[in-house]
C-alpha cells in the first residue's frame, strides 16, 4: 500500500501537510458518515487504512 497516495500527499509532505490529509480523509471515511451495510463495511476498512498511513 502506498501510504501517500492514500492520503493524496506527495513523499517528503510535512508533519502539517500529512495531519491535514489524514483529517480530511478520516471525515470523508468515518464508518459513522456511511448508512448500514456494505458502505459502512467499506468505510470501515477504508478508514483503517488511513488511520495505519497516518
């Protein structure tokens, strides 16, 4: 997994530019903003992996 790309940051970003990616990412893949079922399961992994990037 390339860890940069999941969070839409270039290698060699900043400490600043990597938490404002992983916070953007973590709203947009939240289990929480995702209704029941297999969206909520797929938000669930996605945001595993961003919270691992990070």
């Amino acid at each position: 997994i390339d860890y940069y790309a999941l969070l839409g940051v270039k290698p060699g970003a900043s400490a600043d530019e990597l938490k404002k990616a992983y916070r953007r990412e973590a709203m947009r893949w939240h289990p929480d903003r995702h209704p029941e079922g297999e969206a909520k399961r797929a938000a669930e992994k996605k945001f595993k992996q961003v919270s691992e990037a990070y």
